[in-house]
C-alpha cells in the first residue's frame, strides 16, 4: 500500500470527525449516511469477520480455509471503504452553486462577529465541513428549517 491511501483514511477519519451529524444536512448530501454507516461498521465488522470465517471452518471444515479468509476480509473492508469514500470526498473539490452558498454562509457569520475563513476557488468539501460545524453551533434553528 502506498503511503497516499493511509493519507486518505486519515482525511476521512478527519472528515469524520468534522462534519455536522445534522439530520437536516442528510436530505442534500450522503455524507451523513455514509459517516454513521462508518461508525457502526468500524467496531462491528472485526466480530462479524470472526464470526463468518470461523462458521465456515465449524461447518465445511479446514478445506474452506481461503474461502473463510476471503469472507474475512470482505467484512473487514467495509469500513475501511467508508474512509476511503470519505477522504476522496473532503479533497474533492465543491461545485460552484456549493461554493456560493458556503460564500453566503461565511458572510452571515462574519456578520455575526464569528469568525470564518473566506473559501477560495480551491474549496473543497472538508472546508465547507468546517464552515457548518461553525454554523450549526451558532446559528439558530430558523436558518436551518428555511433550507
């Protein structure tokens, strides 16, 4: 493995940890469903794996060792392919409607005396997580309920 994917499931755990688990957020983007899809799998999937592979051997015997494996595996890719989704996801960059409405985002909160870093034309998703992780922690629930 290269050195570039345990970059990627740093920035997905990171992204993660950043985005705003808001159930108002889930009805325009998939990160709410693949984060918490992510959190259950990451403790679950080691047990299940164990439990697959070794009811493969209980049941067909020692000959089904690489098929037990194989199984094995494949659950315990499960949330490792999460965080891999969610790093390519925080380094991808936004679309220009996202851009603008984060735009209008950082204004009102610098109105409110809040202070955000402005997005620059190289935005990406992780920015625009930071950027709602602020907002919903200060902006009141009527802002939210006109989206």
């Amino acid at each position: 493995m290269s050195i570039k994917v345990f970059k990627t499931l740093g920035e997905g755990h990171r992204y993660m940890k950043t985005w705003p688990m808001v159930r108002q957020l889930s009805f325009y983007f998939p990160e709410y469903r693949v984060i918490r899809a992510t959190q259950i799998a990451v403790p679950l999937m080691p047990l299940f794996a164990l439990l697959a592979a070794s009811s493969q051997l209980y049941i067909h015997g020692w000959a089904f060792l690489p098929q037990a494996i194989t199984i094995a595996l494949f659950f315990i890719s499960l949330p490792i392919q999460g965080l891999l989704w969610l790093g390519w996801r925080a380094r991808h960059p936004l679309p220009l409607t996202l851009l603008d409405w984060c735009d209008q985002l950082t204004t009102k909160l610098t109105s409110m005396g809040i202070h955000c870093r402005p997005l620059g034309p190289r935005a990406c998703y992780l920015d625009m997580a930071l950027i709602l992780k602020s907002a919903f922690e200060r902006l009141d629930e009527h802002y939210w309920e006109e989206l």
